[in-house]
C-alpha cells in the first residue's frame, strides 16, 4: 500500500510538471507551487512557535484544539497559554484567484468553537468582497498578500501586537 502512495504521489508531480510547462498557466504554476510548499510545509510558522516558546509561552503550529463542541479543530498556528483557552489561532487560504465567503465561513465555525481572543487568517491572494465584510462581521483579522510566504512574517507581527496589547 505504501509503495502505491508513493508511486502515485509521483506521477501527480510528475503530471504538475508536464502541465506547468506546457499551459498558459505555467509562470503562474512555477510561482505560485514554491510559495506553496513552502508554506505549507509549515515550517516557517514552526519557528514562529519556536521562537514564542523560547519566550516562555506555550505555541503550536500546527495546533489542534479541541472546542466547546468537542471536535477536534486544526489551525496553521494557536498560542495557548496554561489556562488551555486558546489566545491566538492562525490560518491559511492559499488560492490563485479571491478568497470566497466559504472559506471565511469555514474559519469562523472553528473559531466560534474554539473561542480564541484572536483569529489570523492568512490569504493569498486577497478575499473577495463579500468575504472581507465577512471577516469584518466576524471580527476575523484578514491579512493579504500575493506572496504566501510574506504572510508568515506578518502575522508574527499581529502576534507580537497582541501580546503586547494584552500584557498591558
């Protein structure tokens, strides 16, 4: 079974990279699949945890956090301080066009659930206009950018922020 999933997992990058170089879309594929894997890999919000832990608080990434229904939800990164609440939850929508108001939609029940003070959702490259009145609604901070992996970098800051805010 192993040996098939890999096998599989092959001819799928293989069939990317037949697509990506004979399509319109391949600028587009080439710049958009590294930014991709990268942030997926979730590597980058890895040390964002590491670095806060160093700092004496309790980070995830990825984090999964069970809510007050009892499902089990799974965020790109959560700070959850000794109390178990979670303070911080981020998550990503990566796309090639706007992000729609299902995806908001989507963040929004596992943030209702989980109850955080704070809820990131990271998009590239931008919401749609029904999803950004959405997340306003909702009190969900969006943020944007073409480049997925710029993303990384900015919610560490609105991390940051909101520690801050909240040790005053």
């Amino acid at each position: 079974m192993r040996f098939r999933s890999i096998c599989f997992l092959i001819l799928l990058q293989i069939a990317l990279l037949v697509l990506m170089t004979h399509t319109p879309l391949s600028i587009l594929g080439y710049a958009l699949l590294p930014s991709t894997v990268i942030l997926e890999s979730r590597a980058d919000f890895e040390s964002m945890a590491n670095d806060l832990n160093k700092r004496g608080l309790k980070a995830h990434a990825p984090a999964a956090i069970v809510g007050r229904s009892g499902v089990k939800h799974e965020f790109a990164f959560a700070l959850i301080p000794d109390a178990g609440k979670a303070q911080v939850v981020v998550d990503t929508e990566l796309s090639v066009k706007e992000v729609d108001e299902m995806k908001v939609l989507k963040f929004y029940v596992k943030v209702y659930d989980v109850n955080p003070k704070k809820a990131i959702l990271c998009v590239t490259p931008k919401l749609g206009a029904r999803a950004s009145t959405l997340a306003k609604e909702y009190g969900i901070t969006v943020l944007e950018d073409d480049v997925p992996r710029n993303l990384i970098s900015m919610a560490e800051k609105v991390v940051n922020e909101t520690l801050g805010a909240a040790s005053k």
